[in-house]
C-alpha cells in the first residue's frame, strides 16, 4: 500500500516519542517493500528543523542530530516536487486554516489517491473527509 509520510512520523524513527515503536514497525516495513512511502520534497527541511529543534531543547548534541539526519535518509520515503502541490496546498490551508506546508502532504495524498499517515491528531481532526489516518491506525 502507498503512504504519504508525514515528517511527524518519521522524526519518531530518530527520537524517542510516544508511539515511535510504531512509526519503527512503519518504517521496517516500508524496508522489506510492504509498503510505498512517499512525501513532498519538503520532508528533508522539515526533518531538519525537528532535529534542530530538539537539539537547543537539549534532547540532543549537534553531533547527534547530524548523524539522525543522514539516517533518516538511508531510509527516506520517494520525494514528490511541491512545487505542483502548493495551487492545492493553498486552497486546503485557506479552507481549513492550516499550514501551507502541513497542506502538501495533503494535496499530495489527494494527487495519489492514498492515505497520508501522520501524528498530528489537530490535523486529522480538521481534516475529517480527506484520504488522512494517524500513523497509529496503520
């Protein structure tokens, strides 16, 4: 089955947060070819900035949050241009009040007609009609 992977998902692959045994059984499967993952070309920025965030929280060195990010990518879902998703991302984040960025996963899922999976319950729970499922239900 094909998934759009949030990044909320995937930072769980890099630290400890609830539910993150579950985003790594995601993760493995996509691994062993159970499952397509796939995100807009913004996932690597978005990965980046949690990194970057949980490092000045202290959760993790520098040192740290550059060998997360080189491993997420051993392991990166197929990357999409946003650049065609944003026309949509816009129209879905003026009608729902949501972030642009957080909207191009939608539109994306929308394109290729499959679900994204994401942590963002906020997200979901706006969204309620849209091809959306947190990770948890997958």
């Amino acid at each position: 089955m094909k998934y759009v992977l949030d990044a909320s998902v995937a930072a769980k692959w890099l630290l400890p947060e609830a539910d993150s045994r579950l985003a790594l059984a995601l993760r493995d499967d996509f691994q062993r070819q159970i499952h397509e993952l796939i995100a807009p070309d913004i996932f690597p920025i978005e990965i980046a900035h949690t990194l970057i965030r949980a490092e000045r929280k202290g959760v993790i060195s520098h040192a740290d949050a550059v060998i997360k990010l080189a491993d997420v990518f051993t392991v990166a879902p197929i990357l999409h241009p946003h650049l065609p998703l944003l026309p949509r991302a816009l129209e879905i984040a003026s009608s729902f009040r949501l972030g642009v960025s957080d909207c191009l996963y939608v539109a994306l899922a929308e394109r290729e007609n499959c679900r994204l999976v994401t942590a963002d319950e906020r997200m979901t729970k706006t969204l309620a009609g849209f091809p959306i499922v947190l990770f948890s239900a997958v």
